[in-house]
C-alpha cells in the first residue's frame, strides 16, 4: 500500500478483538462494504445537521484511548506504550515530550488523506506545518 496506510490497516488487523465493539467486526472496518462516512440527518425545526454512526457506537469501545504515530500505526495508550515509545526512541529526559490536542475538521481531514497516500511523516506533516508536495 502506498504512503502510511498499509500501516493503518496493519494496526486495526493487529488490534485484539477486546477493544472492538461487540456489534463491530475489524473485518468490517478493513474491508468495507458499504461507506463509512457518518450520515448527516437535518432536523427542520433546528435547522441544523448532526452526524450520527449508521451502526449506532462506532467500532472501538469509549473507554479506550489510543496512541496515533507518525506513520499512522496505532496503538492501544497505556503505561507499558508509553515505556515502550521512550524506550524505541532513546529518550532521556522527559521532560522534553510535547502532548498536543487538535481539533479536526473536513480541511484537515482531507490534508490527513493526502499526506497519508505521499509520505511516512503524516502527523507532522498536516499538524506541524510541513507541506505535502503533490
């Protein structure tokens, strides 16, 4: 697969069926039949759209929180990841890492795909302003 996503698809394949809603199968997610996309419902009276999941919860449990790398690989958050990553990357001091909280919309959505199909740095990429040549 081209750019990161043969790595996203890895993660998800890899992912233990514990952290996957009872209603959802990876089989599903990794070899869709139908679009995935949220379906917009308009109320008239508030004249406004919501998005809601056509299955009704998603494919992950909410009570699980997940580590997003550069490369796209995805990796259930806790403490031994956390070890493992400061460990991998030879990290000495801590107090160097750095925790941000984006906020995504369709612009960025959009940038995330692209950059997922060109390069092997997609975060940093579409997060921290480097360009994605096209």
């Amino acid at each position: 697969m081209v750019g990161c996503f043969g790595n996203l698809y890895e993660s998800i394949e890899n992912l233990c069926d514990t952290y996957i809603q009872p209603t959802a199968t990876k089989d599903s997610l990794l070899n869709p039949k139908v679009s995935l996309l949220p379906t917009i419902q308009y109320q008239k009276s508030a004249n406004r759209a919501e998005t809601s999941s056509s299955d009704g919860g998603g494919y992950v449990k909410g009570a699980v929180t997940y580590m997003v790398m550069d490369d796209l690989v995805v990796w259930p958050r806790s403490t031994i990841s956390g070890i493992t990553l400061i460990n991998k990357f030879n990290i000495k001091d801590i107090r160097v890492l750095e925790e941000r909280v984006i906020d995504m919309g369709m612009d960025q959505g959009g940038k995330l795909i692209q950059a997922a199909l060109l390069s092997k740095t997609v975060l940093t990429d579409v997060f921290l302003g480097k360009k994605v040549s096209k």
